[in-house]
C-alpha cells in the first residue's frame, strides 16, 4: 500500500505552494543520502519524499491525485519522467484514457504514425558551496534513448515501411464491452500506433530507439542554491519514430560545507576563540570563497554570539551583479584540563576580579536575588 503523498510531507490536503516546499525541502535535507550513508530506510524515504512533491506541486497532477489517489498515475499516461511505475490491474486503460487525455499527452502519444514524445529524464547532481559560488560548467553523461540512426526511428528495416495494423485499420484505438459499458481502449496489436512492422530493424528490434550515452555540458550559474531543477529542453529520450524528444532535469543540490552554512546569499561561519582572546582581543584568518584571506579583529572583551560581517564575502546572487554577506559568529571555549599552575593564576584572577569585569553577570544574580526577595515576602 502506497503512502498517502499529503501524509508523506506531513502537510494537510490543503497546504499551498509554499508549504509544500518548505516541508519538502525540511525533509528532503533531513533523509538526503549524504546525511545517512548506507541507510537504505531514509533512502526509500527520500524517494518517496521527492515523488510526493514532484507530483503535488504540479497543480494538474495534484488535482488529479486529490482525484483518483494513486490509480491516477499507474502505467502509462505520464511517461517516466513521473516515477510512478506500478500495476493498476483491469483499470490501467479507462485511467490512461481519462489522463492521457487530461495531462495534454493523449493525443501526442498517439497521432498519426505512432509518434510518441520521449520520456523526461532526470539526473540528480550534487555540488560543492565552492562551486554554487563560482559557477561552473559541469560534463554529464546520461543514458538515454536515442533514434536509431539505421532506420531512422522507423523501427523497420532500411527498405521496408511499416504497414497499416489491420487489428485497428490504423487507428491505433480498438472498441471492447467490458461489462455495461463500451470501452475505447488502446489496440493490442500495435499498442496505438496504427502501425506495425513486419521485417524489423536489426539494430534496434523495431523499437526505432536505442539507448546509448550522451556527454552534455551544463551549464551552473553562479549563485545557484540548493534545490534548483533546471530544464534542459529536448535533452531528454528520444521520441519514438520521429516525436519531440523528453525534456532532460537537472536535480541540483548543494553540498553540506564545512565550515560555512548558508541562508540565501549570506553566509555563517561559526569560530571558536580562546578565553583570553575573547579577553584580551586578537586576530585571526578565515579563507573565504572568493579564494582570498580576511582578517578579523577580535577587540577586548569579546561576549560569545557576537557577530562580525564581512561585507560581499557572501554568495553571489543569481543573475545579478550583487553579493550577499559573511557572518563571523563567535563561540568562546572555556579552557579544560588546567594545570595546576593554570588553576592558582585564575584563582588569583578571580580574586583581583570586580563587578565591573563581568557586568552581565552580576546583574543577572543581582536581579535574581531581588525576584526571590519579591516572592518570598
Ligand atoms: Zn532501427
Ligand atoms: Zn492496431
């Protein structure tokens, strides 16, 4: 039994655009492969994830789900591109007729000669913050279905045509009672092309494809973010004797960085300083993407969770000249495993110590004790 795809987002049946993709993008990072090495569980999950969404932020395969559930995309209808493969028993034809027609592929799929769009393609491609930053050109090899240059898509032999199916006189469609009703369904013989081939083609078995690996170069632009899908048009499987080709979609997403998280086009990189830096002030160095070095100055008496921005050391902004910034964010690590020495110099620290040193502190239990007395009297 197939999950419910709402229930698989954990979004209700009336979550709009928005929604869902923050509730995919919430789970799509919590299950991603990369953040559950060898966890074949959280990998089903990540599938299912990116299925529920692929179809429910597409407006017309969401209403047809709100429709017919899952039945909507058993066998055929949406082409692969939809990864939705399955078995929807004696029910597969009315449901291909009813959304063949409805997700505008119906009369593609089987116009005159039996041309048939080729299947969209999916190819999932990860890269580093370095390379979202930089742009790059990335070579990729899909395998696809490509026309059979022997009989150039026909699917017959050079010389020979395919004929005219006489099981459907062309039509590709055939009439059958099924009970009370009159069903148009697809013709058997040639699977709605109208056509069938009598001395098939050698090299691709009269399937008029063959599948074989293609080198493209995609381009990434600077400043893509995690989650983009770009559409390569006509990239994808070739059609079938002689249709449009599929569409080709890159799936991007960007890899955890090390030491810098990004939100939009800013960046954070969480330091930790010593004690007595924070203390005493100092310096230190943070490579930045731009592949240079900045200096930060840590001025005396630095708190923990204090910010410093570096101006345009963020990411740049897609298409555009701007660059968002970088965050210096300080943590401050309390000193362990003193020596003995260590030990008698803070205790004498200690004691020369004011209120003036720690304001925040004193304060604070100063107070504390004042909202005691208040309860207490
Ligand atoms: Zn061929
Ligand atoms: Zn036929």
């Amino acid at each position: 039994m197939k999950r419910d795809l709402y229930e698989t987002l954990g979004v209700a049946k009336t979550a709009d655009e928005k929604e869902l993709k923050s509730a995919f993008r919430k789970l799509a990072m919590k299950y991603h492969p990369d953040k559950n090495p060898g966890d074949a569980e959280s990998e089903k999950t990540f599938k299912e994830i990116n299925q529920a969404y692929e179809t429910l932020k597409d407006p017309q395969k969401r209403a047809a789900y709100d429709r017919y559930g899952h039945a909507a995309f058993e066998q055929g209808g949406m082409g692969a591109g939809a990864g939705m493969g399955g078995n929807a028993g004696g029910f597969s034809d009315i449901f291909e007729d009813i959304f063949g027609e409805m997700m505008g592929g119906g009369r593609q799929r089987r116009s005159a000669g039996g041309r048939e769009r080729g299947a969209d393609l999916r190819y999932n491609m990860e890269i580093s913050l370095e390379e979202a930053y930089a742009g790059k050109t990335a070579q990729i090899r899909v395998p696809t279905s490509i026309t059979c240059d022997v009989c150039t898509g026909t699917g017959a032999k050079p010389g020979t045509k395919p004929t005219t199916c006489a099981t459907c006189q062309g039509s590709g469609r055939v009439r059958a009672a099924q009970g009370f009703f009159s069903i148009e369904r697809t013709c058997p013989t040639c699977q709605g092309r109208g056509q069938t081939i009598t001395d098939p083609c050698t090299k691709c078995h009269g399937h008029g494809r063959i599948t074989e690996e293609r080198s493209l170069s995609v381009n990434i632009p600077a400043g893509i973010e995690d989650g983009t899908r770009i559409r390569l048009s006509g990239e994808g499987e070739a059609g079938v004797r002689g249709g449009p080709a599929g569409d080709l979609y890159i799936f991007l997403s960007v890899k955890p960085h090390e030491f810098y998280q990004r939100d939009g086009a800013d960046l954070y990189c969480s330091v930790p300083i010593s004690m007595t830096t924070a203390a005493l002030g100092g310096k230190f160095d943070v490579a930045t993407l731009d592949g240079t070095k900045s200096r930060v100055t840590v001025p005396e008496g630095t708190q923990a969770g204090k910010q410093f921005r570096l101006k345009g050391k963020g990411m740049p902004v897609l298409r555009s000249s701007q660059v968002g910034d970088l965050y210096i964010q300080m943590q401050i690590e309390t000193p362990q495993k003193l020596t003995k020495r260590q030990r008698e110099l803070l205790k004498e620290f200690e004691d020369l110590s004011s209120k003036e040193n720690n304001p925040e502190s004193t304060g604070f239990f100063a107070r504390m004790k004042d909202f005691f007395d208040t309860l207490s009297d």
